[in-house]
C-alpha cells in the first residue's frame, strides 16, 4: 500500500478545500514577542513524539501555509525557525461547505484489497469504525484502521463483489452510511463521492 502526505491525504493537503483551512486576524496570540492570528487546521493524528523534538501530550506539526498566515509582516521565517512553540488551541468541529464526504481508493489497492481514505466528514468527532458492505449483502466487513483517515480490508470480489457500501461511526456514535459508493469496476487511486455528510444530520444518516 502507498501512502503519503498528512494522514495520508497525498498531495491532497494543497489543494481544495484542505488548503483553505488557515485563517489570520483574529485578536493575537503573543509567543516570544511575535503576534500570531487564529489558525484552522485539519488534524487526524499527531505525529510520534522522540528525543527533543515535542514535549507535553499534546503537539501540532503545522504546515508552513499556518506558519506564514499566523506571523506578523516579516516575521514568517523568524516564527518558523522558532522550533517548538507553546500556542492555545481549542477543537472546533470541521465544516466543509457543500462537500460531501468521499472515499479515495488507495493506489496500492487490487482486485483483493481494499484500502480507501476518508475524506471531508463535517462535524465533530473522530472516525472509530468503517464497514464495508459487499453487494446483495447484510453483512458488514470491519476494515482495519491503518492510519491517520485510511482504513483497509481484505476482500474476495467472487464472493463479495461490488459495489461497496461504506458505514462511518464517529467516537460519538454518530453512524452514516453511503450506499454503493464504490462502484462495480472501482479503480486505485480514483476517489467517489457520496452524497451525505455528519453535520446538521441526526445520530443516524443513509445517502439517499
């Protein structure tokens, strides 16, 4: 399996809507006499944490995108060459406005193994489980959580074909389902939309 990038996003993280998730002017933050304006990141794990280079339970690799945006003018290199910083943060549920949640086929996926990464889920709540639903089936397939959004499983496409439905629950139980959302004839590297996202839905949201 190929993996790369924040979570294993790719080359994801440049471009829509990841890239639009930093946002300056708000009233600054103070560290070491550089002001730095509020910043929005996606995060769906941290980094492991050895030797120097993090101390404390919680740590942030921010992008260098979130760098420039929090420095005052002509501070960005003098902020980024701080190394570790002490900031304040408060989690905020994620908003991907008029997006639906999609499910990228890893690269190194084949006509036995499925692994997809799970993109754009609103709301608040960190994804615990993904089932994977074969065609003309009721029984669901619990895909093993690699990292980060990527969940895989084994499949037999003879006797567990597509198309795949996708089940997300969140650590807070909230379930939504995306009926057939990878379709017969799916392919790696390629990503499917559905038609559904957590925010603003109940406890329990199928695509229609």
């Amino acid at each position: 399996m190929q993996d790369g990038g924040a979570c294993g996003y790719t080359n994801a993280v440049s471009q829509t809507p990841y890239n639009s998730f930093v946002s300056a002017g708000n009233p600054p933050l103070h560290t070491k006499g550089l002001g730095c304006g509020a910043c929005y990141q996606v995060k769906c794990n941290l980094g492991p944490c050895s030797g120097n280079q993090c101390s404390g339970a919680i740590h942030f690799d921010l992008s260098g995108t979130a760098m420039r945006a929090m420095a005052k003018p002509g501070q960005v290199d003098t902020l980024r060459n701080m190394g570790n910083i002490s900031i304040s943060y408060q989690r905020v549920p994620c908003l991907y406005k008029n997006t639906n949640v999609a499910f990228k086929v890893d690269p190194g996926s084949n006509a036995n193994f499925l692994s997809v990464n799970v993109e754009f889920e609103s709301g608040d709540g960190d994804i615990n489980l993904v089932e994977l639903v074969p065609a003309r089936s009721t029984q669901s397939i619990t895909m093993n959580h690699v990292f980060g959004a990527t969940w895989s499983t084994n499949i037999n496409p003879s006797t567990q074909p597509a198309p795949y439905s996708l089940r997300l629950t969140t650590e807070f139980n909230k379930k939504l389902t995306a009926p057939n959302v990878i379709p017969v004839g799916w392919k790696p590297g390629q990503a499917y939309n559905s038609n559904v996202n957590f925010l603003l839905y109940s406890s329990t949201q199928t695509q229609k």
